[in-house]
C-alpha cells in the first residue's frame, strides 16, 4: 500500500517550489490516502492562500481548528484571509480565539494586530449620535428628580434647571409642583414681588412651603396683600424681621388668609429688643401667634427672639385651640408675665402663657424652651396643677432653679436642659439638677433612653452619680463640662493648652464615674463628651469592660468633641475596637490670645 507521508512530503516540497498545481494535486492524493488529516490541511491552507482562493483556504482553516483547538497557526492565517476579503470582524474574533492558545510571551505582536483591526472595525462602523442617558428618561422620572432635587437643594433651583436646555425649561415651566417652594428677601423689594408673581403664576397659586427671610420694612400691606392670595395652600410658612413692629403688623395683615397651615416659624433679630425692660412696640406677641394667621390647626410651631405675653381676649386674636400640635420650640424668647399685654390689660398670671398653651397641647411630642435675654426673661414661681402631656417624647428646657414647670410626661424618652446664652452643635449646655430639683416635673428617670446635659465642677458629682445608677433604658449620653472661664474661649474653639492651663475646674470625673461603675446604664451604646478633661486609660478600660460582658451594652458610637488630648496607646485602641469613634479636636487659637487673659 503506497505510504502517504511521500505525497505528503513531495507536496510541500512543491509548494516551497511554488509549484502550487502540482502541491494542491499531491496533498489531495495525500489526504486519499488517509494522511494525517491537519498537517495536510494546514499546508494545502497555506497553498490556497497563495492562489487566492481564500474561499477554500479558510475551509480548510476552520478545519484544522476543529481538529487541533489548542493550535494556535489556523486561527491567525484564518484572521488574515478574513482581514483581506474584509471581514474585519470575523477576523478580529479569530484574533481574540488564537491570542487565548497562545503562550504570553508570544502573544504581543498578535495584541497589536488585533488593536489595528479593531481600530479597522470602528473606522468601518458608519457614524452614530451618542445619547445621553438622562434624554431617553420617561418625564415623570425626571420630573420627579427635578422635584427631589428642589426639596433639598437651591431655593433658585427651578430656575436654575430651566437655563439648561429648552426641553427642561419646557418641562420646568409646564410642572407647577416644582415651583411650590418659594424663598424671599425683602432686602431688594422691586425684586421680591416679581420673584414672588413668576412663583406664583407658575405654581398656579398653590404654593406649599413659603420662606420670607428678612420682610420688606417697607410697603408692609401692599406685599401682605400681593402675597395673600397665594397663602390659602401653603403648609409651612417661615418668616422674620429685624424690627418687632414689621412682625406684628404682618402678622395682623395676614389675619385667617391660611387654611391648611402645618409648620409656623417666626423670628425677630431686633438688637433692642429687651432694651429699658419692655418690648420696643405698644403689644406683645404670644404664643396664640399663629391665631390670627391661620384658621387651621398647627403640628409645629416655632418663635425666635419673640416677648410672649398671656393672650389678649380681643376679637382680633382670641385664644387657639392646640389639638394637633405636636412640636412647640421657644428659642430666645422673652417669656414676661409681669407686663400686661396690652396698655390697660390685667398683668397676667405666669400660668397664662406658655402653660395656657400646654395646657390645650394634649397630642405634644416635641417641646423645648431655650433661654435669651437673661434668667428673668422666664416665669420662676408656678403654684398651678401639673400640666398633662401624656404623648410628649422630647423635652428641651432649662434647669428647675430657672423657671419652674410641672409637667407630667410619661413617655419622655429624651430629656435635654438648656441654659447658656450660646449653644453647642449638639444643642447641650444646661446644668445637671438634682432628682429632687427634678421633681416637680414627674419625669420617669428610668425610662429615658436620650439624656444630653451639662455638668459643672464638683458640685454636680453627687447628682450626676444618682442619674447614671437610675438610667436602665439609657442608650444615648451626652455631657458637656460647663466652666467659669470667658465666653471667647468657648468661641474660638477651646485650644487644648488652654483646657489644660485654665480649665482644670471644668468637671474631669465623668469617664471616672464610669469606670468606677460599668455596670450603670447597662443598654447605653453611645456616649458623647464635650470639653472634658478626658483620662484616655480609665476611657479605654471602661470600653473594654463593656464590650467584655455579656449583659451590657458595647459602646458603639464614641465622640470626644474638643476634649484633651487621649494618650496615643488610648487612641490607637478605641480606634481599633469601637465601631464608631470620632474626635473633634479644636481650631487654632487666633494670634494675640494670650494677651486677651494677662
């Protein structure tokens, strides 16, 4: 039987000779006499490509493939008779298939051909208009982002977006739901009324939410009545002054123009507002404010800066019903009783203010009362029955010996007093009073799971020990160390040279009360200390004995706010095991201050 591996050899002598006739005859007489079938494939491939019959050539390609997956010669001569018949892509996929057989320190010249055809590819591809994804949005997507956007952002920002193209200013103009928020300044009047009019037409007269941030002093009842017509929808309303009189007389202006009133914030920045011991204007506001601005029934309200007097019983501005307030914060305000209202009228009784009010508030949940204007500017003395508010959740005020309140709240669960004229961020700056200071007001100490206050030297150890052992729900802990030292300290930031040098009577005992004590406060897991003196190792030891024990609570949310420095072993650790752990720590002192304290 005649051997095919002659054919075969004589075969590829020929096509070395380029005798390609005679090469094609013998590898076919090869293959007839059953030789091994990809060798001979492989060269009669290569012979036909050099005949140009690329048809065939890549037959036989495809062939060798199926027969050797793992050779890497049929997928490349593949790709370049693809190349050259102009099958671009057919020719880069066989690229990729023989880059994948290829040993990596071979493949490099195979990546710069198969970047050339595809160069090839994109050059062939007719040109396309890229679409951003933002213009293929269903409208009601995109107007309900421009919506998320306004609530939180700008309060120019549907004018904002409608400068972007002509669909958003189409869109924008054509949706009165984003023109429903409406800021104002009264600084520039000519531009306020027109801000006012384009917010109004293009909201169709149903605006929500209305900031006026300061009132026009000037042309009062023109723009309450311009504005009028626009308040019947509106939910919040926020407005404010520097002069009491323009408070009051646009207050009186807006007498039952809102319906559906929600949210009340008034303010006034007058700088002579306490100034020869009565209000610069012939009446006092009260707490009945929102009652000659609305016929509905307020959930929040909130006076700045305010005199409070009892309410008056003049037509005007009868006493309103409470029902369904549920926030009520008294900011800076001067609470008076010992003037009456109005010229002629009977001094009110303390109970007549902010007591009458909570007295009607049974659905309160939110109250706090922040001092301004010294401690006289509050009732001190209060003989009248506890005041019942049995849904009230959190309660800022100031400490007894400051303005006697009796409440009954039993389901207080954040209690937070205030005092100073200045505040933290966090709002904390009262003094600890005692539980028997504390008692007037029947709140259950037990079950308060927030507690923000401020203790003050040594004085406070006692009633801060006899809190801690009674906190069994307590999760959040707050404390502020008040000291003696002036104000412009606590301003600049309260460089830490400085607490060390001048501060050392500011209460340093807080973390030595827990230490002593890991076992108070079992469900507490976030504890919060500003302007301590803070001992890093009793700090560190108290978090590790909390996390150790099975029964109580891990710290998990740990925040020195302007506290002394932590040893670095103390850092270190609490940083690595607590989960939340955050410092504060102070800005430069400005240049000069130490002669600020010669």
């Amino acid at each position: 039987m005649p051997d095919w591996r002659k054919s075969y050899d004589d075969g590829t002598a020929a096509y070395k000779a380029k005798d390609f006739n005679k090469a094609i005859r013998l590898l076919n007489e090869s293959l007839n006499l059953g030789g091994k079938r990809f060798c001979v494939l492989d060269v009669r491939a290569s012979v036909f490509e050099r005949l140009k019959d690329y048809e065939k050539a890549l037959k036989d390609c495809r062939d060798c493939i199926v027969l050797d997956p793992k050779s890497n010669k049929p997928y490349f001569r593949a790709a370049r008779i693809c190349e050259i018949q102009g099958m671009q892509e057919k020719a880069m996929a066989f690229l990729e298939h023989g880059i994948q057989v290829t040993p990596p320190a071979q493949a490099k010249p195979y990546f710069d051909k198969l970047a050339l055809v595809q160069k090839a590819v994109e050059r062939s591809q007719p040109p396309t208009t890229k679409i951003d994804p933002i213009t293929v949005l269903p409208e009601e997507l995109l107007a309900y982002i421009f919506e998320m956007v306004i609530e939180d952002g700008h309060p120019d920002m549907p004018i904002r977006l409608s400068w972007v193209s002509h669909s958003w200013r189409e869109m924008t103009t054509n949706c009165p739901f984003l023109w429903r928020r409406l800021s104002l300044s009264g600084t520039n009047y000519s531009q306020c009324m027109k801000r006012l009019r384009i917010f109004g037409q293009r909201g169709q007269g149903k605006l929500s939410h209305i900031r006026i941030d300061p009132l026009p002093q000037k042309d009062i009842s023109e723009f309450a009545n311009t504005l009028r017509p626009y308040l019947r929808h509106v939910q919040t309303l926020k407005f404010g002054a520097v002069s009491l009189d323009i408070v009051q007389q646009f207050t009186e202006e807006l007498q039952g123009a809102c319906h559906y009133l929600q949210v009340l914030c008034v303010y006034a920045r007058s700088t002579t507002l306490y100034e020869g011991g009565k209000p610069p204007i012939s009446r006092k506001l009260h707490l009945g404010l929102s009652a000659s601005i609305t016929e509905s029934k307020l959930r929040s309200v909130k006076l700045e800066g305010l005199p409070l007097g009892r309410v008056t019983t003049s037509s005007s501005s009868a006493e309103p019903t409470y029902d369904r307030l549920e926030t009520l914060i008294l900011d800076h305000c001067k609470i008076d009783p010992s003037m009456p209202l109005m010229e002629g009228d009977d001094v009110p009784a303390p109970q007549d203010i902010v007591h009458s009010t909570l007295r009607h508030a049974k659905n309160l949940r939110h109250l706090e009362v922040r001092i301004g204007g010294g401690w006289r500017s509050m009732p001190r003395e209060y003989v009248g029955p506890a005041l019942q508010l049995p849904k009230l959740q959190v309660l800022v005020i100031p400490p007894p010996e400051v303005w006697a309140i009796h409440v009954e709240v039993p389901r207080i669960r954040k209690l937070t007093f205030s005092k100073t004229p200045y505040t933290t961020e966090y709002g904390v700056t009262g003094l600890l009073p005692s539980l028997k200071q504390l008692a007037p007001l029947q709140v259950p100490v037990a079950e308060l799971e927030v507690l923000e206050v401020a203790v003050e030297d040594r004085d406070h150890q006692a009633a801060l020990r006899s809190w801690l052992m009674r906190l069994t729900n307590l999760k959040e802990l707050a404390v502020v160390s008040q000291s003696g030292c002036q104000e412009d300290v606590v301003s600049w930031g309260n460089n830490l040279d400085l607490i060390q040098s001048m501060m050392e009577a500011v209460n340093n005992k807080v973390v030595t009360v827990l230490h002593g004590r890991p076992e108070w406060c079992p469900q507490m897991h976030s504890l919060r200390l500003v302007r301590c003196l803070v001992p890093g190792r009793e700090l560190m030891e108290y978090v590790k004995a909390r996390k150790s024990s099975s029964q109580l609570a891990t710290i998990r949310d740990l925040t020195l706010d302007h506290c002394s420095a932590l040893p670095t072993e103390a850092e270190t650790w609490l940083q690595r095991n607590v989960e939340n752990f955050k410092i504060v720590k102070p800005r430069p002192m400005p240049a000069g201050w130490r002669d600020k304290f010669r």
